[in-house]
C-alpha cells in the first residue's frame, strides 16, 4: 500500500480519536425519539419511488420510524389516535437520495431543505471524518442527511504520461491484487458502507478490490475509462457521463491522447464528450443490463448551462447564495457555482458546438440506457453545484433528455438505494420500510421543479426542521480544508 497514504492514516489516528469522542459525548447529550403515536398522510398523490404509476388519494402511515400502511383513503384504516397531515392536493415522495455527495461539513441544512433525507458520501474525506458524520446524525448530534460512508479512494498508481497527475487528498494508492484487498479491509474496519475505486486501477487490481469488497457484503460504486472492465469486476455502479465517453472510443492511441489532454487541463471534460462514438452505445447498454450495473451521469456539474431551463437553475443558484440565512457558506462557494456558466459564456461558437453535440449524445445515451432496462440513478456531484439544490438540477435535466418524470424521480429514490445495497429498508414509501417522506406541493408530474417546494419532510419518522439558520455549525468539522480541493482535469 503507497506509504504516504499510510502514514497519512497514521498521522489521522489521534484526530479521528478526538473525532469519534466528540460523537460519543454528542450522542449521550441529544436523544431523538421518532413520534410514538401513529402519524396519517392524507389525500395526495403518491409517487412511491418504485417506478409504479403514481396512486391519487393516497393514505401513508407510519410509526416508530417505519411505514405500517399504504393505500388508497377508503381502503386503509386510519387508527383514530393518529395526527392526520392533510395533503390534499400536493404530492407524496420518498425522501430524496443524492447519489453522488461529496460531503462537507457546511451542507447539512442545505440537502435537508431540499428534502434529501440520505447523502452516500463519495470520498474526497478522511475515512474516519466521514464515519463520525454518520454516527453523529444517527445520534441526533448533527443536523444533516443520513450518511452512507464511502472511505478513501482506492486508485491505482498515474499512468505513462500523468506522472503529476494532482490526487484527492485522502486516496490510498495501490498497484497489486494484495494492496487492493488489504486496503479494502482496512476500510471495512473502519465501519464503511461501500467502496468508491477509481480510474487509474489496472482491470486485475480493480477486480480483486471488487471481489474483496463483495465478499464482506458492501457494494463498489466506481469511476471507471473501460465500462466492460467495470462490469466484469462486478461495480454496482459507474459514475459520470465520462465512464461512457472514453469506453465508446475503439482506438486506444485516441483513447489515451483524449484522457492525457482532460487531465492536463487542455481539453474541458464537457468539451471532450464530443468525441463519443455512439456506434458503441448498444454494447455497452447490453453488458450493464446484463449484469445490472447502474450508471450516474452526474450531469449537472458539467452541463447544466446548455439546459433549456439554465437561466432558471442559474438564478435559483444565485438567489440561495444571497439568502443571509446562508451567510455560514464558504466564500468560494458562489464563485465556484457561477464558474461553469461563465466557462460556456466565454467559450468560441466552435467550442459551443462541441459541447452541445457531446451534450446530445450524452442524453441519447440515458435514453437508450433506460429504454433497454438499465438502472439509472443521479447525483449532485457537487463540485461547481451547490449542494442540496444540485440534486434538482439532475432531475430537471433527466426530464430534458426525455426520461418521465416518474422514472426520473426513482432515479433519486430507490434506484440508489438498490446500488447501495440498501433498498430493504430505503428508496420507497412502502409497508415495513424507514419512514422517510416527502411531501411537496404541486405535481412534478407536469413539473419536474415541483420537487424543490418542500412543504414537510420526515426522516426515519421524524418531522426535519426545513429551514437555515445563520448560526449552523457542524460540531464535528472536517479536519482538512475544503480549498484547494486538488481534483484531476477541468470541467
């Protein structure tokens, strides 16, 4: 295993200790209880996460954190000592579930407010950070979404050419079967949920990191240039829309020359998808439907500003940033939200074109991928997004390249959860699941943006208080610094 990552877990042994007692003291001060009577939504619509048509008039119940009945009002006994939420007219959703997160310790109320209840943390932090974000929501200590803890990165040594290839702080480097199982077991030690690998693994070490994974019963969510290695490792998942560009591309000298010039900043990664070779789309369908492997495009960080609906997203954006609730925001968070949409604003009209045929590919592979049965699911990725809204933004641009609002919505629901391992208890409102709900009002059936007007919200039965507050602090705050954030390649 690359030694200085193992003497940077060393050096984070003493810090995670102060990390883990601060849960610890956190959790014996705060005790949440879930509501020990009954609570009964009444009359909305239900759109349930499975993908089933939606189910007008709907009657949801739970209690004690979980979900005890759904049905339509007529054939669901409403027990009488229960506190009835009349939804009339508004909609009924799972708690939303971003699939892409990269958690930092300022986005709590932001992914709340926007009725995220789950945030899957891809990386980019310290293993023993992220597990005390975990435990402290659990324990009530900290106000923010559920967390399923990815560890560190696993990737491989950088290739022929990349030898300055800039890392996330906290990746663990390996180049042999070994190292990829002993550094697969050292995170399961530490309590993760799931794995993220990324895209410098040779296809062998990847394989053996993935069986290793798979034996302890987690799942291997991934970054991967080569989809068919991806599938035959066994991923549970591939991540952005790159996954596919690069695998359609047959010549490896065009390949490798494509990658070099995105990681070396010559080449913009949205302007690179123009060289996607759509002759190969059918074959990569087939193989992830064949072995049910999910795909995230998370297209929002790299092309919301060719969307139809751009202008919206960009005011949106710039209207949360100025909120004084949200003064507690780092300083570079509105610059780096506005970074994408001035990137297009100065590009070339050639470079326009390039980006909008790349962009147009991108969605005819989401289409087709869904057509052929495959599992899509979206997540924020919130580099140059802001967190929380970024998820939104991904269901707006689902709908744009043609996906149902329905098949859109399962995308943040319970297609996550089935990539997570989790759907038993997560992903849906049905009987004997964790009572998380949304409910929102008007129909994102006809608008998609209906899901950002989140009226009430509950988290393993728990009503969440929806608003900001100037004073949030993370009580728990993450022990490197947000900037700079060294991240191979350009948007």
């Amino acid at each position: 295993m690359n030694v200085r990552v193992r003497e940077q877990m060393k050096s984070q042994k003493f810090r995670a200790q102060i990390l883990f007692a601060s849960v610890v003291i956190f959790s014996l001060s705060v005790r949440l209880d879930a509501q020990t009577g009954p609570v009964v939504i009444v009359g909305g619509t239900l759109i349930d996460g499975t993908g089933r048509p939606p189910l007008a008039d709907a009657v949801v119940i739970f209690q004690g954190g979980r979900i005890r009945e759904v049905g339509r009002r007529g054939e669901v006994s409403v027990p009488p000592s229960a506190e009835v939420i009349d939804a009339k007219g508004k909609t009924i959703l799972p708690g939303l579930i971003d699939g892409h997160c990269h958690l930092r310790d300022w986005m709590g109320e932001l992914y709340l407010h926007f009725g995220i209840t789950t945030c899957p943390t891809i990386s980019n932090n310290p293993v023993e950070w992220v597990i005390a974000q975990r435990e402290g929501v659990r324990s009530g200590s900290i106000r923010g979404p559920r967390v399923w803890a990815a560890g560190n990165v696993i990737d491989g040594p950088a290739p022929e050419g990349l030898s300055g290839l800039r890392r996330q702080r906290s990746s663990i480097i390996v180049e042999n079967e070994d190292d990829a199982r002993k550094a697969v077991r050292m995170l399961a030690e530490k309590g993760v949920d799931g794995y993220k690998l990324f895209e410098r693994l040779k296809p062998r070490v990847a394989k053996a990191a993935a069986e290793e994974a798979h034996r302890l019963g987690k799942p291997v969510i991934a970054h991967s240039l080569d989809i068919f290695a991806a599938v035959d490792a066994g991923y549970q998942s591939v991540e952005h829309s790159w996954s596919v560009l690069f695998t359609s591309i047959q010549d490896a000298k065009k390949k490798t020359d494509l990658d070099l010039a995105r990681m070396t900043g010559k080449i913009s990664t949205a302007e690179a998808h123009a060289y996607m070779e759509p002759t190969m789309f059918d074959r990569i369908i087939k193989a992830m439907v064949e072995r049910n492997v999910h795909w995230s495009p998370t297209w929002g960080t790299t092309f919301r500003p060719l969307s139809p609906h751009a202008a919206e997203m960009r005011r949106q954006e710039s209207m949360l940033l100025k909120d004084p609730q949200l003064r507690y925001l780092p300083a570079y968070i509105p610059k780096d939200s506005e970074r994408l949409f001035n990137l297009f604003e100065s590009a070339s009209p050639e470079t326009r074109g390039r980006l909008a045929a790349g962009y147009k590919m991108v969605q005819d592979f989401a289409r087709r991928f869904v057509a052929a049965g495959g599992k899509i699911h979206f997540g924020s990725d919130p580099d140059y997004i802001l967190a929380g809204y970024g998820l939104h933004a991904e269901l707006q641009l689902a709908v744009d390249a043609g996906l149902s609002p329905i098949q859109a919505i399962q995308g943040v629901s319970l297609n996550v959860a089935e990539a997570w391992g989790k759907q038993k208890d997560y992903g849906s409102v049905e009987k004997g699941k964790v009572a998380d709900i949304v409910i929102v009002d008007g129909e994102p059936l006809k608008d998609i943006t209906a899901t950002q007007q989140v009226e009430k919200f509950f988290m393993d039965g728990k009503a969440v208080d929806l608003s900001f507050h100037p004073d949030y602090k993370n009580p728990i705050p993450r022990p490197i610094p947000d900037r700079p954030e060294p991240e191979g390649g350009r948007q």
